[in-house]
C-alpha cells in the first residue's frame, strides 16, 4: 500500500507499514484503542499521530509499545495524493487477475484435476473457523455453505443469484474470509503470524471493503460498510 492522504487505509488493519499489520504488530494498544476502525488520516491530525486510548493508564508496558509504534511511523507524512494499492505479485505494481489466479494456482491448488479440498489449509482449531465464518454470515444476513473446495465455492458463486452489486460484495467478502483462514493458517504452520486471531473478522470487513474500493466498485460509507455490507 502507497499511503497518500491516508483517507482509504485502515490504520489498524491494512498492510501499510513495515511487513505486519499494526493490530497484529501491536495488538495491546490495538485492543486499548477506542477507534479501532479509523483509518490513517483520522489518526494523524495537525502533523502529529494521536490515539484515544479506553483508559487514562495505558500502563508502562503499553507506553514502550506506543513508544515503538511512534518509532515505527516517525517517517510517515501524509500529503495529498489518493491512497495506491501495490500488487507485489506484478513487477509494475498493477492488480491483475490473471496474475492472482496464477499464484493461487500455484500457492494452493492442486497440479491434478482432483479438486482442491480447503480442509488441508484450515488451522486445527476448526471451531475458531466456524465461528469466524457464523460471524461473516450474520454480518451478510445470509447462511454461508461451508465449501470443501474450490471448485465448490466457483459453482456457488456461478449460482449465486442477487443484485449484481450485491453479488459482487458478497463475492469479494466470500474470497477475502478464505483468503484470511488461509493466511492465518500458514502463521501458525511457519510461525510467522500476519493476523492475531481476534483481528481475523475486522481484517476480513477491512480487506473486502478496500479491495472493492480498488477495484472501482461503489460501495457505501466506512461505518455503514462495517453494520451492512448490502
């Protein structure tokens, strides 16, 4: 993510500094913070970073983690330029569809015809799963399936019959929620975690609503996103 005027980058949740998201990186003050769901520009006003923390003692081992967070945007400046999402799997930076289906290919699926089952990438603690996927649904207000593989979720999505904008979130939100269980899984495989596993749901509304931004989609407002994606 190239950060402009911080406007569409989540300051929590998005990958924008470093190599870790900052709820994850710093997961005490992220549970400390009122506004967990501001983003960048919220936080830096006047030239200076600011929290609203959920009590007036943060305790001196928060203050060495605020201490570290300062360190960790003590270069960043905010300007006027619109927010730029880089695609890392593509030497220009540009998103491509091709490319990301070619990763996946490559990253998860199968060389054989045999359909992919997904079970294989989930963590061990499937009731975590479950219950982040029971939240994803009431969020949707619409029972997801539990799909056992990839061909499962392409003939749902071909089935799936809603408003085109409607079946476009819920696509996008769909995706984002296996691409987030995947991703949590390979942390705790390679001991390198991306997500703590409470932030797992805000990354997913996160995610879902900046890749549809990205991708040009219309969709509502940050606060009324995070009540009802539909």
């Amino acid at each position: 993510m190239d950060v402009g005027n911080g406007r569409n980058v989540s300051f929590w949740n998005d990958l924008w500094t470093g190599n870790e998201c900052l709820a994850s990186l710093f997961n005490r003050l992220y549970h400390l913070d009122v506004n967990k769901h501001e983003v960048v520009a919220d936080k830096y006003i006047d030239g200076h970073w600011n929290w609203v923390w959920s009590r007036d003692d943060i305790g001196p081992r928060n203050v060495q983690s605020l201490n570290s967070l300062r360190t960790e945007l003590a270069d960043h400046q905010l300007n006027d330029r619109e927010d730029k999402w880089t695609f890392t799997l593509h030497p220009d930076g540009l998103f491509s569809v091709k490319t990301t289906r070619q990763y996946i290919d490559r990253q998860i699926c199968s060389p054989s015809d045999t359909p992919t089952s997904w079970y294989k990438f989930l963590p061990k603690k499937c009731n975590m799963v479950m219950d982040l996927w029971h939240m994803v649904s009431d969020w949707l207000n619409r029972a997801l399936p539990v799909f056992v593989s990839w061909t499962e979720v392409s003939s749902w999505i071909d089935a799936l019959q809603v408003l085109g904008s409607h079946k476009d979130r819920i696509v996008a939100i769909v995706v984002t929620l296996l691409w987030v269980i995947w991703r949590f899984r390979n942390g705790i495989v390679f001991n390198e975690p991306f997500f703590t596993r409470n932030s797992l749901f805000d990354v997913i509304r996160s995610f879902s609503f900046r890749w549809l931004k990205a991708r040009g989609h219309s969709v509502s407002l940050w606060n009324s996103w995070l009540s009802s994606p539909l």
